[in-house]
C-alpha cells in the first residue's frame, strides 16, 4: 500500500515541473489583450528549454521539445520546424555547457539566458526572412528580447520552486543530457 | 576515442535534421501541413478558450477603469452626435427607398448580402513574424476559408485555415496579406499590402496618383475575396512619400470579432 502511495507521490511530484511548463506554453499562445501584445511575444518556451537544459535535461527529452515546437509552429502560424529546430539547438547547446552553468551565480545564469534568447530571435528572424523572402522589421524582435531578459527572472523563479517539487535523482540520471 | 553520440544527442541531432526537412517543406509547400495546424487549433482550443478568459476580464477591467474620465467626455460627445444622426437617418431612410426603387428600374445585379458569425479571439499570434488570431467557430458553425473578418471598427483581416472548432485569421498587417482597396473620394484602386508592422502600406498606385493623406479606405471588393465597401482605414504618408494606412480597427484591443458570410438564398426545386 505504502509503495503504490510512493509511486503516486512521485508521480504527483513530477506534474508539478510539466504542468509549470504547459502553463507557460498556453501563456506563450493566450491573446493577452494590451496595447504591447501586437508588438511583443513574450518566449516563455525559451525560457523553460534553456532551464531545464541546464537543471534538468532529462526532464525535457528532444522528443517533447521537438513536438512542443511542432505545436507551437502550428498554433501560431510560424513556418512548421521552425521552433522545433530553435528549441533543440537551444536545448543541445545549453545541456552541453551544464556542467559550467549549473554551479554559476544567478547573474552568469541570466546573461547567459540574454545570449540565448537574442541569439534564437536572430536566427528565427533569418530564417523566416530566408524562407519568405522577405525581411521582417527588426525592432519587435528586440523588444521581444528585452522583455524575455526582464520576465527571466520571474519565471526562473516559478520553474525553481517546481524544481523543488521533483524528486532528486541519483547521479548517473542527472548526468545523462 | 569515446564514440561521439549518445543516444540523447543522436536523437536530438536526428530531430534537428528533421525540423529542417519540415521546414524547407513548410517553404515550399507552405498549405501542405494546413490539416495539421487547424488539428492542433482544434485540440488546444478547450484550453486556450478557458485559459484566456481571466485574462480577457482583467484587460476589460482595466481599460474600464483607467477610461472613465474619458466615458464622460465620449458621453457627451455622443448625445451631440445622436442628435445629428437621428436626422441622417431619416435622409438615410429616405435615400433608400429611392435606391431600391431605382434599381428594380435598372433590373440591376445586387451583391448578395452578408450575415456574420461572431467570436471572441482565444489565442494571438502576435509576433514579429507572423500576424494571426484562432477564434473558437470553424466549420461546424459554418466558417469557410476566404470569408472577411471585421470588428467593430472595420476591415482586421481573413480566414485563412478552418478546421472543425477553430478558424486562423490573418490579419491585414501580415506580410502575406494584400487587400484590393479604393479611395471613398476619388474611386481610385490599390493594394494595401502588410508589412508586419501596424501601417500596411499602399502598393500599385498609378503614377499620377491623386490620393491625399487622410482619404477614406474601403475594399474594391476586385478579386472576390473581399466584398466590397467594407471600411479599412485612412491613408498616411511618411518623411519618404511612402503612402501608408492607419487602420480603423485597433487590434490591440480586439476581443470580439465578426466572420463574414455570403447569405445564400435557398432553392427549392419545383415538385413536378
């Protein structure tokens, strides 16, 4: 009995983390009507690949980010792969540089998110400029920038207290990426 | 020599290869993953529908309560327009009665009239790149692709994909948006092409083009996508002479829209 109330503690520990990250995957998609919504697009799906590839890899398998992507392109409109492709560098690129990142201040951990996110805005803007043959104004993809390094924080914040609800892993878990 | 790949990173290499296959074939065979799209639309919809209505009410909240000194402005700016309007409506009454009797006499074609579907938006994809909002009515409520898209103001934009409970509209800012216009004044045609910016710009003016800042937009209603008269906004100009369109819709605002549909008379078949 004590075991089948393990297993469903555990299971309940690790809804915690995914239902964070689909919260913040609706709210990447939610039409929030204020007078900036038709300008900025807050990345709240960056924000939660980049954390977890650092905190937790496993939690974020390619497979998930690939098909988070994949919804994603489909709700929104974007050209389909092309936040699957962003997500899984973002998610390769980061996984690979955790053993550096996970013992840095939060300070490192935030201009390293500054990083990411303005290196995916450019490429996501190339590539839909290349694709459409057509170069969209640069300036809301800034915007969209500065306001995922200011709310990085505050969702840093909210993924670390569902962090605090996983149960710890051995060793040779968390290491895999 | 450690073997390069895992199994984590050659399956994340793998997927990488994959989301570039689907995005050259996403580029050249753009409508190829249109089912995919209004099928994902359809399943998140629930979802969406629920998640944004807190947000909707708190956006109304605010605009209320930061707009009341306003309200009593607007107020008495409307009592004075109300007494104005009901003597237009009269001419208008009048005017036409004179319209439909002329034009049995001309035994001319009238445009087929229009009935809307309303809707409230439940998602936006309002991005750098792409310009669109999912409504929660599809085919099961009589959405068809093409139909114009309204709101209170005038002109937002089209459907562009419809799937059982979620429509796509592409908004008229879109890059991928053109919409056949005329000048109210002088009947002069264009395009207002979308730049992903607020103000879409004006494209295939003649040379001598007469159009001045400030002039009334309505659709051409050429093409037959769009039917005709249908307000779109007001003509801007920039530093370089570059003629633009302050819309009349503000689609930061937009919570409620109207779908328009081609009100098809039925026909009964004569029973012999």
């Amino acid at each position: 009995m004590s075991a089948i109330s393990e297993q469903m503690e555990m299971f309940l520990r690790i809804c915690v983390p995914y239902g964070v990250m689909f919260m913040l995957f609706i709210f990447n998609m939610v039409f929030f009507s204020t007078p900036l919504s038709t300008t900025i697009e807050i990345p709240f799906v960056v924000m939660v690949v980049y954390y977890w590839s650092i905190y937790r890899p496993t939690l974020i398998s390619p497979l998930l980010v690939f098909i988070a992507g994949l919804c994603l392109d489909s709700l929104s409109g974007f050209p389909i792969g092309l936040s699957s492709f962003v997500f899984l560098v973002i998610r390769k690129t980061v996984s690979d540089q955790r053993l550096f990142l996970t013992g840095q201040p939060f300070m490192v951990i935030w201009l390293g998110f500054g990083v990411v996110s303005a290196l995916s805005a450019l490429v996501q803007w190339m590539l839909f400029g290349l694709m459409h043959m057509h170069w969209t104004p640069f300036q809301p993809v800034i915007f969209t920038i500065i306001a995922g390094v200011l709310l990085f924080p505050i969702i840093a914040l909210l993924l670390n207290l569902s962090h605090r609800a996983l149960p710890s892993l051995p060793d040779q878990y968390s290491a895999v990426k | 020599m450690p073997f390069p790949w895992n199994g984590a990173s050659f399956s994340s290499s793998a997927l990488i290869f994959l989301s570039i296959l689907l995005m050259g074939l996403s580029a050249f065979k753009p409508h190829m993953f249109d089912s995919t799209r209004t099928g994902v639309a359809d399943s998140f919809s629930p979802v969406l529908f629920w998640v944004s209505l807190p947000f909707q009410h708190v956006s109304i909240f605010f605009h209320d309560v930061t707009g009341l000194a306003q309200l009593q402005a607007d107020n008495v700016r409307l009592e004075q327009e109300n007494i104005k309007l009901r003597e237009w409506y009269q001419t208008a009454l009048l005017l036409d009665s004179e319209n439909k009797s002329l034009r049995d006499l001309l035994n001319l074609k009238v445009e087929p009239h229009y009935k809307h579907i309303s809707a409230r938006v439940i998602a936006d994809a309002g991005n750098a790149y792409v310009k669109s909002l999912i409504v929660p009515v599809g085919t099961k409520d009589g959405v068809i692709k093409g139909a114009a898209v309204l709101s209170s103001d005038g002109l937002i934009g089209r459907i562009v994909e419809v799937g059982e409970d979620t429509s796509r509209i592409l908004l008229v800012t879109d890059i991928n948006s053109r919409v056949p216009i005329v000048v109210e004044d002088t009947g002069q045609h264009a395009i207002m092409a979308g730049e992903n910016v607020s103000v879409p710009i004006l494209i295939h003016l003649p040379q001598d083009s007469e159009i001045v800042q400030g002039s009334r937009l309505i659709t051409s209603g050429y093409g037959g996508m769009y039917p005709h008269g249908l307000p779109v906004g007001k003509v801007v100009t920039d530093s370089e002479n570059v003629m633009g369109v302050v819309l009349f819709s503000n689609f930061d605002t937009i919570q409620i829209v109207r779908i328009l549909q081609k009100d098809i008379p039925k026909t009964h078949k004569k029973d012999n």
